[in-house]
C-alpha cells in the first residue's frame, strides 16, 4: 500500500516513522509520502487560505493550492487512481470497517485541512477524478486534520500483511468479532494483592477462551451496548446467553 499525506504541518507526522509502523516502511511493506501543502503556494506569504465567502469566523484553505497539490501527489490521469480521505468533523464516522475496507485499497491520500476546513470545490472537483471519502473518528472537533489522519493511517496500517508481530492480534482484538477486548493479564501472579483470574492459569484453553467470551461481552454490554444491537442475527450462541 502507498499513503501519501498533503499537510502545512509535516512534522505532525513523523510519529508514522516510529515504532511498527517506521519498521513496515523500511521493509517496504508501506510506501509513505508526506508533502507540505506550501510547495503549491506562488506568493511570497506562501498563503494556504482566505477569508469566508458569506462572512463568519476563522479562515478557509484555498482551493487554487489544494487543487495544484491534489494533481501533483494524485496524478490527473493515471492509475491506480487513489483513494482521498478528507478528516473532517463533518465526515461519516470511520470504524473498523471502514479500516478493514480501505486496508484492501493500493493506495490512499489523506488531505489534512485546517482553520474552518478546505474549501469545497477541492472535494467537488476531486471527486470528479477519484474516489473521495470525508471522514470523523468521533464526535469531537480537533483543530486540524493531521492527528485524525495518524489515527486511521495507523488503524488501517496495522492489517496489513506483515506490519504487526503476530498477525493474530488484529484477528483478535476489538471490534473485530463486533464485541470490545476483554481484560488482559501478565506476570506477576499477584500484584499489590490482586490476583490474576484463576481460569488464566488453569491450562483449560476451553474454559478460558469461555472466560473472555464471557469478559469480553459483559463489558459491551456495560459499555457500548450499541454493539451488542448491532451484532448480526446468529452472532450470540446458546452459550453466549447463558
Ligand atoms: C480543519 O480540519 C479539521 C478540523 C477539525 C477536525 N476534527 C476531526 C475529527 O475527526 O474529529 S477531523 C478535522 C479536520
């Protein structure tokens, strides 16, 4: 997969170097390119935005620039035609749905807005050429698109064949079977008086994997009880409503 990031704040991004994700993009298994929003400016304020048409407050990113950089890293005519992802507080909520979707994408490219956002046309117009997606991770509003885009890059990035250590763990952990993870324990036995659940050391791998079914769908019911809703008919066995 490649990514590629437009921004006017390169180095919000440099945490995608680090860690896991730095170790896939030096083995290849990840192409990233991050590119400064600036490069498409033509004055000597390097101006990214403007004052709102219509009036209201703050200011809003200039659509010649953001169309100048979208053709330059999206290409006008070639393919593979990328996916654009534009983070936005107005933007459908992304999920791991959403991050299991787009894993199976070649490439994607995020568009960082800040201020009151980018101008529309730019998604419009783009929009024309390539798939284009405007998304939130949650019901709150960051001051700009790059910590939304860390998010879901880091989300989709962790799928992908031989980025994580043991490819089981993203078949295993959260929302991957519509259900939170449950509780996790390690060394030592006891600590500060509390006890690792006995049926983790019991060497029973039924009764254990029952135990975290158990763990893990009493804490959805506790906590996200809308996923519990929205579980497939058939999901909940026998043994899950006991
Ligand atoms: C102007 O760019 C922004 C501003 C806030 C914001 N908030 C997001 C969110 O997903 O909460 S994405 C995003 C992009």
């Amino acid at each position: 997969m490649r990514i590629d990031v437009i921004t006017i704040f390169p180095d919000y991004l440099a945490p995608l170097r680090e860690a896991l994700l730095g170790k896939a993009i030096e083995r290849d298994r990840i192409a990233v390119g991050v590119h400064d929003l600036r490069n498409w400016t033509h004055d000597v304020h390097r101006a990214v935005d403007d004052s709102p048409y219509g009036g209201g407050p703050g200011m809003v990113m200039k659509p010649d620039v953001w169309g100048e950089a979208l053709d330059a890293v999206c290409g006008t005519a070639q393919t593979p035609v990328p996916r654009l992802v534009v983070p936005t507080p107005a933007g459908r909520p992304f999920d791991q749905r959403t991050a299991i979707r787009w894993s199976a994408e070649p490439w994607l490219v995020f568009a960082c807005g800040r201020y009151e956002g980018i101008d529309q046309r730019v998604i419009d117009d783009a929009a024309t050429r390539m798939p284009v997606e405007e998304v939130s991770i949650g019901d709150y509003v960051l001051v700009g698109g790059e910590v939304a885009a860390l998010v879901m890059i880091e989300a989709v990035a962790r799928l992908l064949p031989g980025v994580l250590g043991n490819p089981l763990s993203a078949e295993q952990d959260s929302f991957s079977d519509g259900l939170l993870e449950g509780p996790c324990y390690t060394r030592p036995e006891v600590w500060r008086g509390h006890a690792v659940p006995d049926v983790l050391r019991s060497g029973n791998h039924a009764a254990i994997a029952r135990w975290r079914r158990d763990q893990a769908l009493a804490r959805t019911y506790r906590r996200r009880p809308d996923l519990l809703a929205a579980l497939p008919t058939g999901t909940l066995d026998a043994a899950d409503r006991a």
